[in-house]
C-alpha cells in the first residue's frame, strides 16, 4: 500500500467512533497513538494521563527542543520549579498544572518534544514549511503545493482559528506553520517509534490529531506504521469528525477567544 493510498483509507469517515475515557485505560495495540485535545480542557489531559499509563514514550506539541531539555521527573512535586525549568509558561501555554497528571503517569518514559521553536514559525509562515523542516521535507509531504481545493480549506480553517482577523495575504502562510507543525510532530512520533517501540503518545491539538495532519505525515513517511488518532470535543459534532475514535467531555469555563483579536 503506498503511503497516499493508505492516508485515504485512515480519512474514512466510516472508522469514526464515539468511545468514554475509559477505552484509553487499555494498552492501544497500535505503534503511535495520537490524542487531541482543547489546551485548556483540564478534562482533556486527565483523558491524556490514562492513555499516557502505557506509553512507550510521549511525544509533545508544547515541547521544543530546546524546552524538552529541562524535564526532570523530579520536578513533578514542585511544579513553578518544572514550569520555570521547562519555561513552559513563556511558551505560552495554558498552566502546567493542567499537563502534570500526563507527566506523572507517564513520568518514567522519555518525554520527547515534538513543538516547533518560534523562530522557525515566523520563518515557515514567510518562506514557506519545507526550507525550514529541512531534510526529509519531500518524505513528509512538504515538498508540493496542497491541490487547490484542499488550500482552500486549509485557508479557511486558518481564517476561522484567527476569528477572521487576520489579512487575507497572512492566511497562506499560516497554513505552511501548520503543515510545518504536524510534520515536526510526524517526525518526532517516528523518531520515538524507531528508539523505544509502541506505543507512542502524541499529545496535541485536535487540529494536529485529524486524519489530514500529523497521521497522513506519518503515513507518508511511513506506511506500514499502524498510527490511530482520537479526538476530544466539546459539542455533538455534525456529522463524523476526522478522527478513528472520539469522546464527548464538558468545555470548561472560558472567555471568548476572539476578543484577543477585537
């Protein structure tokens, strides 16, 4: 089965299945797990936890290089310390706290950082995701243009997670970072594949968790790894989201998110 070939069948929206949290306490026979997520869903993450219990290692959108180099398990019992080592909260993410029972559950496995540093961001939105992902580029898919219908969308998508906000000549750009982020996190997934076996979590946003993100990266770099994805979402969704399984949770209390853009 060649790699495209093998993406278009994970995309099947037949495979779609609502499952509860309780289906990631058991061990997933697969060789990377993908786990989406809401930052800040606290609920989110302790869903994490229990699928990060049988981990092999964790692969972390939140994580660069650079970050991932001050983990210490140790850390755990004082989390400002852990935040400050990681320099988590400067990244920008929601409060450590909310990720600490995915850390304790899978504290005695590598940590692996699967984030992108920001100056690579700026650079992919103005010259575009391959020169910046480098070597392997064409592997995981970077190397051409999306089909014109597909850009489309991608711009859309990126129009709406910036609330309309952003310039239209912007848009296209911000589509290159997030084709940059999910073949960063593909790759890192293979990386912990290929140096500590299955399973592999991947801890990331429900966009990177999508059939057309970072599993069709993997499978196009790979595709006889055996790579399932599962969705967390906040609403009944419409019709069959883009994951092999999903679960429904509460959303928690939270601001509007384009009021940051008003």
């Amino acid at each position: 089965m060649t790699a495209l070939a093998a993406a278009a069948l994970l995309a099947a929206p037949a495979l779609a299945e609502r499952i509860g949290p309780a289906a990631l306490d058991a061990a997933p026979e697969v060789d990377v797990l993908i786990v989406g997520e809401a930052h800040d869903n606290p609920a989110h993450h302790l869903n994490q936890a229990r699928a990060a219990a049988h981990a092999s290692a964790v692969v972390w959108e939140m994580l660069t290089p650079d970050m991932a180099a001050g983990w210490d398990p140790a850390l755990l019992g004082d989390l400002a310390a852990l935040d400050a080592a990681l320099g988590w909260s400067g990244a920008g993410w929601p409060d450590v706290a909310g990720y600490a029972p995915i850390l304790e559950a899978a504290r005695a496995v590598p940590q692996r950082p699967g984030g992108v540093p920001p100056a690579d961001v700026r650079r992919a939105a103005a010259e575009g995701a391959a020169p910046v992902f480098g070597e392997g580029a064409r592997r995981f898919g970077l190397a051409d243009p999306f089909a014109p219908a597909r850009q489309a969308r991608e711009v859309a998508r990126q129009a709406a997670a910036h609330c309309g906000a952003l310039p239209e000549d912007l848009l296209p750009g911000m589509v290159e970072v997030q084709r940059l982020r999910d073949a960063a996190l593909a790759r890192a997934a293979i990386d912990a594949l290929d140096r500590h076996g299955p399973p592999v979590l991947v801890i990331a946003g429900n966009g990177h968790a999508e059939f057309g993100a970072v599993p069709e990266a993997i499978l196009r770099a790979d595709p006889e790894i055996v790579v399932r994805t599962v969705g967390q979402l906040e609403a009944e969704p419409e019709e069959a989201p883009p994951f092999d399984r999903w679960i429904l949770t509460d959303a928690p209390g939270r601001d509007d998110p384009c009021e940051a853009f008003q």
